[in-house]
C-alpha cells in the first residue's frame, strides 16, 4: 500500500566497511535491486569516489555546492553512527521551544523540499546516510529514560531525515516503535511527508499508545510546487487514517506557512481536508510555523528551484538571524490557522513552532500554561493515554 | 560587452558607466557584475547612476533588490528600472541626487517587498495621525518586530508632564492607536 517511490530511491548505494555486515544493511540492499552497490575501503566522502561520467564533468573540475547537494540526493551512504544519539532539539535563539529530544537514524531526505533546511546544513556533505547501527540508538533512548523515570521524554526521529522515507527499505520502525512502547516515559513522534506506514499498522499491536505519527502538511498551492517529490496532501491524510485506524494518535505540522494569493483559501481547505477524514481526537498536538530560512538558503533556492517564488518573499533578518516574514504578515497567518484548527475543536492541543514569546501573547494570550491541552506538549512529566485500536486499516 | 554612453530621454549624453564606476571606486564582484550586464540591462541601469550618482554601497542595494524582483516577476533588470514609478523620479524636477539615490532604493524595496513597504507606510501614517492629535510621538519597533510600542515624552515644565496623562488617555481611546497595535499583531 501507499505510493510508488521507487522515483526516490538512490542510484548508487556505498557501504562502509565497518557496516557491511550489519543487518541492516543487508536489508537495504536486498531491497534495492537496481542499485549499484559499492562497498568502500575507508571511510570518506562517497562523492569523491564517482567517476568523471558519473558526475557530468570532465577529470579536474569539481562540483558546485550546490551541484553537490543535487547529486548527494541519488547517493546513499550506510554507515555506523558515532557520536551521541539523543540530543535537546537546538530549537532558536530568542524564540520559544517545546523541549523536544532528537534522534536521527540517519542524514539527508531525498524528498527535496524547495524550503527544505537541509540544503544550507548539510551543503558541505550532502550525501544521504542511513546509520546501520540502530541497537545503539535504541540502547541510547533506553539509557536516558531510566536514568530519569520521573521524566516524561518526547523524543523525535525527523529533525534531519523524514522518519518514514526509508522504511521501507530499513524497516526501522519495527525495532523503534514496540521498543518505545515498552518504555513508561517516552513518546516517540515520527514526522514526515511520506505514506510509507504498512510497518507501522503492522505494529497495531505494540505501540502501545507512545508513538504518535506526524505529517508536515501545507496548503496544496505549496505543497504541489515547492515539496517536490513527497506524497500529495491526500496521500499523506490516508496514510494518517491508515494509522489512526490502527490505535496511533497522530500529529500535524503547518510548516512552513506561506505566504502567496489565496494562502487563506489554501489553508482553510487543507484544514477542512485533514479534519473531514482525520477524528480530532485522535490527534496529538498540531503545530504552526511560518517559512524561515537562513540567508544563505536565499542562493541556494534560487539556484536549485528557480521557478519557486519561496525566495522572494515578504522577509527581513530576524533576531535568530533567520529570514522570516515581517510580523504583522506572520502573526497574520499563524492566527489564521491557529483559529481554523481551534474552530475543529476548541481544546485542539496547537503550539507554535521556534515563534516569538509576543506570537504566543497575541495568538494565543500568553506563553503555553500547565493543565492546558498543550501539557503534553510542553511539559517534561506524566504519561501517554493509550487508545485502543479503532479497526482494520 | 562595453560600457557605453546612454540617455534614458533616448539623446546620447557623455555618461559613461566605467567612468562612472571608476570615478565611485566600484571595484571587484559589484563591477564585474554590472559589467556582465547585457546591453539593456546596463542602459536601464546607466539612466538611473548618471540621475543619482549612488555610492557604491547604495548601488549594490539597487542592484541587490532590483535582481530579486526580476528574479521573482520573470522580467529583465531593464524592465524593473524602466518602471513608470522609477521613470518618475527620475525625470522629477527639484529633487537633489541624494533625493533620488533615496527614493530609487526606497522604490525598489516597495518593488521588492510591496506587502512589507504597505504595512510600514501604513504605520507611519498612523504615527502621524497620533502625533497631529495628541502630540505624543510613537516609537515604532524595529522591522515592526515585537509586541511594544514606545512613547517618547519630553516636556518644558512640572506642568507639561502633568498635561500628558490626559495626552495618554486620549492617545489609550484614539483609534489609530488601536489599529497600531492590531497592525503589528497582524489582526488587520
């Protein structure tokens, strides 16, 4: 079930020594029949070992970044992680945080979002990775939750990777998802934009009410032009039915909001398309954010998608140093949306994301509080309700 | 490609833009770039330095915002400065270089960011409102960024203060006031 990605799928696939013999690895393999496999000798940029035919230049020239990045989104790199696994999402300077912890299996998302972040961030090592040694990021979460039983952890896998894309190559979320349900002080939030859940309504059974799935979601005038190679906004809403049927609570992420004609027009409806299949009360949190981008993602989208008008928006330097609307244009949309969802139900649990302490007085009449349905969000205690499997999917 | 004489009003003037660039110590990627210009592009551009003599600080702002909006509007560089508006003040009698320099680059950001300039000149206008009717005068914040608005309040005499509480509860019910506010909270 779900779409047809083999339009996503890496050309070439390079296999460091150290993770030739993990299971994983055979695994990606396996399924990736089509792929040239090359296992490499030491550790290194992959980039560097394409041939002069592989990359369309002659011996001697290089790659621009920006070339670099495009050809990074065909190469996949399996290898072991090697630093620290979980980490306090580094939210922004000056803006307001919901406490999130990340996990990142792997680098890099070959879904290639015009906005997408991972342009400025991963420009001088583009190539997709996925970490083959995942026990060791499972230990790590478990370590860290019974060091502090007292704590409640939200941690989240899709900070720089869409926590779907490959699953069905790695089949990742077999091992994450019932290990977390085991936990009592973890909820683990997948995020994409991808319809790749088959694992997880398999899963119906061990999740145990601790993993919530989330979508970006976006007006479809955005999502159609600048979310180049994601599923449609109705595939990712089945895909959401698909697990609410199976007993998960899931999430929504309005981000980035865009500003263009006709955005009220556009996100009104992307609100009433999700909540006309999609039970409120199966839903986690919904966040909303307004495109942001470092300024040097200015260049790099106007190279890389130069039809997008995402660069050439109503935008100043903000304090984080992000471009970002001008406020009344910002606090305009956030309210917007902020009042659609909250017209859905009235206690839906919305946060904004890296917003201003004046967003959240304006939008929403002061700073998140305890005991309000953005508890869970916010807070660092307590626990899941666990909803029961509502059917087949 | 070389840089040669040109006159918007179609006559042939002694303006030359390597002179030009010479003369305002352009120098490295910002000459280089006009000079890759092609020929419209660089007499449009040639119309506007020889009206305003920008430094080249300022030129490079031009440059920076007039590119956007081609850029964004899938038009040419020429098309942006051959604009009725920039043609205006260009041809705007009384007003001093450093006038046009101003108004060029103010109208280029209007160009750029027509939303963003509405809504600071909508502000403005507001400020004023508040001034002529209440004689206090409104601190906007920076990039309109932020819940606050500041008042500055400077009096001659213990009597002048005294006045201004009345000032405030007048200035508290004006309605400009309240739409400041609803301006910066996007509610308008």
């Amino acid at each position: 079930m779900g779409r047809d990605r083999s339009h996503i799928h890496p050309d070439i696939v390079f296999v460091s020594p150290e993770a030739k013999d993990d299971a994983l690895t055979r695994r990606v393999i396996e399924r990736l029949p089509d792929a040239d496999i090359r296992y490499l000798s030491r550790d290194g940029d992959p980039l560097s070992e394409l041939s002069p035919d592989e990359t369309g230049l002659s011996s001697g020239q290089e790659l621009s970044e920006v070339d670099r990045f495009t050809a990074g989104k065909r190469l996949l790199l399996l290898t072991r992680y090697k630093g620290s696994w979980l980490k306090a999402c580094p939210g922004t300077s000056s803006h307001v945080c919901c406490n999130l912890w990340i996990v990142n299996p792997g680098e890099g998302c070959p879904l290639d979002c015009t906005y997408c972040y991972l342009q400025s961030y991963l420009k001088r090592n583009p190539t997709l990775k996925l970490y083959t040694n995942t026990a060791e990021l499972l230990e790590a979460i478990g370590e860290r939750a019974s060091q502090n039983p007292d704590r409640l952890y939200r941690v989240g896998t899709g900070e720089l990777i869409d926590s779907l894309v490959w699953d069905d190559l790695t089949d990742f979320t077999r091992e994450i998802v019932p290990f977390i349900g085991s936990l009592p002080n973890v909820i683990l939030e997948l995020k994409s934009k991808d319809d790749c859940v088959d694992n997880l309504v398999d899963l119906r059974d061990t999740h145990n009410g601790n993993t919530v799935v989330s979508w970006s979601v976006n007006a479809r005038e955005v999502s159609e032009k600048d979310e180049a190679a994601t599923a449609t906004l109705d595939e990712r809403i089945a895909a959401a039915e698909r697990v609410v049927a199976a007993g998960y609570r899931v999430g929504f992420h309005f981000d980035p909001l865009v500003f263009f004609d006709g955005w009220e027009e556009g996100y009104q409806e992307a609100v009433e398309s999700i909540f006309s299949r999609i039970p409120s009360t199966a839903v986690a949190w919904v966040s909303v954010s307004s495109l942001r981008y470092q300024p040097d993602m200015q260049r790099i989208m106007m190279e890389r998608f130069p039809d997008s008008s995402l660069p050439f928006g109503e935008q100043f330097q903000s304090k984080d140093s992000k471009l970002r609307y001008v406020q009344p244009i910002r606090f305009k949309m956030l309210r917007f949306v902020w009042e659609q969802l909250k017209s859905v139900r009235e206690d839906m649990p919305v946060y904004m994301c890296m917003e201003s302490s004046a967003a959240w007085r304006s939008i929403n009449g002061g700073a998140p509080v305890a005991g309000s349905e953005l508890a869970e969000v916010f807070t660092r205690r307590g626990r899941l309700p666990i909803l029961p499997s509502s059917g087949p999917a | 490609m070389t840089a040669s004489a040109h006159s918007q009003a179609g006559g042939t003037t002694s303006f030359s833009l390597e002179d030009f660039m010479s003369e305002r110590r352009i120098e490295g990627v910002l000459r280089d770039r006009i000079l890759k210009l092609d020929t419209k592009d660089q007499q449009a551009l040639s119309s506007i330095l020889e009206e305003s003599h920008p430094s080249a600080n300022t030129l490079r702002d031009i440059l920076r915002l007039a590119s956007e909006v081609a850029a964004r509007d899938k038009i040419s560089l020429a098309e942006v400065f051959t604009q009725e508006s920039v043609s205006l003040l260009l041809g705007r009698e009384g007003l001093s270089r450093k006038d046009k320099q101003r108004l060029i680059k103010k109208e280029m950001e209007r160009l750029r960011y027509p939303e963003r300039r509405r809504l600071e000149d909508r502000a403005q206008e507001l400020c004023r409102e508040l001034v002529k009717d209440t004689g206090l005068r409104m601190e906007l914040p920076k990039d309109l960024e932020g819940g606050t608005i500041a008042v500055r309040v400077s009096e001659r005499s213990p009597e002048g203060f005294a006045e201004i509480a009345d000032k405030f509860n007048q200035l508290s019910q004006h309605p400009s006031c309240v739409s400041l506010f609803n301006l910066l909270n996007g509610v308008e």
